[in-house]
C-alpha cells in the first residue's frame, strides 16, 4: 500500500507542526537498509541507477535488525522506500512484527545523475569541481542531471508530515537510505546541510527521532549498531 502524497505547507527546517494526539510523542525509528553488493565498496547507490538487491550480509543484517525491533516491542507500523533494498529489509521486520508494509515516494534515495556506481574518489578525480560545489552546496546538482540536497530536503520533510499526522502518537519503523535518512535527522536537529557530511548511519542502522505534540523533534539515538555484533 502507498501513503499518499498530498504536499504540506510546513517548512523543510519541520518548524510549527501541529499533531494530532499532543498528549503522546510521535517516535520514527530510522532504518538504513542492509547491504547491497555496492555497499562494502562505497559506491554510490540512488535513485538513478540500477536497483540492487540485498546481499547475503545484507539479509542478515535485515533479519538482525527485525529481531532487535521485535525484542522492543514498540513499532505499530512500517513504512519503507519504494525502492527495492529498503522494500526487502522493511519486509523482513514486517514479518516478525505482523505488520504489513506501506511505501512513501518521499523515502526515495537521492538520485546522483551520472555519478550513480562510482565511488567518492571516483568522482573526484573524474568530476573534481562538481564533487566540490556539491559538498559545498545543498542547490548544486550532483552527476548533471541528478536531485539537489534542497529537493531531497523538500520531499523527506513533506514524508515527514505525512507520517507524523497519519501516525500520531504512535512509533513508526521508517526503512530508507542515507541520504533521505540523514536529511531527516538534520532536519530534526535544526542543522545545516553541511551536516549531512557529518554524520555516520551505517548499513542496517537504527536511528531514534521523537515529535512531541508541538512539532519539536529530539534525536534519541543515532547509528545503533549493535545488534550487528554478529552479522558484519
């Protein structure tokens, strides 16, 4: 099922949101999806290329981060990527939830035009000066033709909003990709997108950000790993 996509009239910075259900805080569990083929090597992997799936180390880490969501017992809904890595790893938690899985657009991962596959020293050795104003940058356009951090910012918030009024007062696993997951955890913080560059969401790791009945946001946990003591 896919949520809707009416737009929102908040801002990108997720200031002056009103929720339904004041009295108890909305919670998004944050979940990087697991690894991929490209993951170990660092290479890019958005929206504009191809659509890879879970790698062996990529479905235990799923199956890894299903059992430590179960252990809590507090996720009421999944919501996940379109895309097929993150499709794969919300299912997996889905599973042993008993939950079913809704997809959001808005959880897309960045698209990275022609840069799409290639690693970070790649690109700077094949497109140094846009490698540059790119991490300069939230309005520079990554690989010519692929999505700026202003947009990403746009349609992670608008996601946001979505899930914070559909989902008042409960706790959501969001299942997405660096980037869009980054950019969540940015917005929350009140933070400039130079922190994006800043910051560290491992592969299948657990983020916690809370929305009380005003819109204020705290950031309760980031990178959780450890439940991939054994599944590296």
């Amino acid at each position: 099922m896919r949520i809707g996509s009416r737009t929102s009239s908040r801002d990108a910075a997720g200031r002056h949101l009103t929720l339904a259900g004041q009295g108890t805080p909305t919670t998004l569990v944050l979940l990087r999806h697991g690894e991929t083929a490209l993951t170990p090597e660092k290479r890019l992997s958005g929206s504009g290329g191809s659509d890879p799936a879970l790698s062996e180390t990529g479905r235990r880490q799923a199956e890894a981060a299903a059992r430590m969501l179960v252990a809590r017992g507090t996720v009421q809904a999944v919501v996940s990527s379109p895309l097929r890595r993150a499709q794969q790893t919300a299912e997996t938690a889905a599973r042993r939830l008993g939950l079913e899985v809704q997809v959001d657009e808005g959880l897309t991962e960045v698209d990275f035009g022609a840069w799409e596959g290639l690693t970070f020293a790649e690109v700077r050795e094949r497109y140094p000066d846009e490698m540059a104003a790119w991490l300069a940058s939230p309005a520079a356009v990554p690989g010519g033709t692929g999505e700026t951090f202003t947009v990403v910012a746009r349609r992670a918030a608008r996601a946001r909003d979505r899930l914070l009024a559909r989902y008042a007062g409960q706790t959501v696993l969001v299942v997405s990709h660096v980037g869009v997951l980054r950019t969540l955890v940015r917005l929350a913080l009140g933070a400039p997108p130079a922190s994006l560059f800043r910051m560290e969401l491992s592969a299948a790791s657990l983020s916690v950000v809370a929305y009380d009945g005003e819109g204020s946001a705290s950031v309760r946990s980031l990178n959780d790993t450890s439940h991939l003591a054994d599944h590296r």
